[in-house]
C-alpha cells in the first residue's frame, strides 16, 4: 500500500487519546475537519469531540486544522475552537502540511496528520513525512464526488484493516 498507509487506525478521533500522544512523542495534532472531527459541513462539535480538544489542550497537544474548503467553511469554525487553520490545503499535496506543521512549531516527528480519507489525508501525510492516524468517517459519503472516492477507497480499507487486526 506504501503511501496509502496509515501509521494507525482508530474508530474515531476522540480514541486518539493524550495518553497516546505523549506515549508515541506526538506534540501536536494536525486535524482534518469533514467527517474526522465533525459531519461534512456542520460548524458544531459533538460534546465527546469537543471534551476530547479540551484534554488535548489541557495535555499542552497543539492542534491546528487542515481542511481543502474555503475561508468561509473553515475560519469560522476554526475561531469557534481557538485553534489555527489552514484551510485551501490542498491535500494531499504536502504544501498544507508543511504550512500546518510550520505553524505548529514542531519537529515533524512530534506531529501527528489525523483525518478519514486515504486520497487526501493518507497520501498528504506521507507525502509531507508526517506519521498519520485514519479514522473511520463519522458518516457514509452517499452522493457527489465524495461518494465516488469513498468506493474507490474500499480495497484500502479493507487492507487497512486486516493490517490492523492482527
């Protein structure tokens, strides 16, 4: 699978525990938005995400947002959490990690990418150097474009999570 490969694998975000951080090295998070930390789209939190940033926070874990949408889609969700953003990010070309990671003031070994998709979040990660965390989306792609990657993605999840089983 090679730069399809997710160093980790979780059910969803909030798995991603500061235990976890601290006990892998990781300092700082970068988070995608769409179906990773929230639904496609929605500008709230749920209360266990929301809990989740606030241990990260607590743990001193510097989380910024990276996301492909718009200014108006990420800025004011971003400025809803107190978190730094990236948005226009161009995933999965490195140039957004790069801008997160350089915002995050942190070694790239201290950074973890986290996101839901192996096209955008998967590829970038790995192609900016970065370890990189999926996370099963919070709800299934049914229409568009997005829909059509979300098959495409099908045999990676399958091979992901075999690797994972075991």
């Amino acid at each position: 699978m090679g730069l399809f490969t997710p160093d980790y694998l979780f059910s969803g975000v909030t798995q991603i525990t500061p235990a976890f951080c601290q006990s892998k090295g990781y300092a700082g998070l970068i988070l995608d938005i769409d179906n990773t930390l929230t639904r496609h789209n929605a500008q709230e939190l749920s209360s266990q995400v929301a809990q989740w940033l606030k241990e990260l926070q607590e743990e001193k874990i510097r989380c910024i947002l990276l996301s492909n949408n718009h200014p108006p889609r990420v800025e004011p969700f971003a400025r809803k959490l107190g978190l730094e953003f990236v948005c226009q990010g161009k995933k999965p070309l490195p140039e957004g990690y790069r801008r997160a990671s350089k915002a995050l003031e942190l070694p790239s070994k201290q950074i973890l990418a986290v996101g839901d998709q192996f096209f955008t979040d998967v590829l970038g990660a790995n192609l900016a150097g970065l370890a990189v965390a999926l996370c099963v989306p919070i709800e299934p792609e049914t229409h568009g474009f997005l829909h059509i990657k979300r098959v495409l993605e099908r045999p990676l999840w399958h091979k992901t999570k075999q690797r994972f089983s075991k």
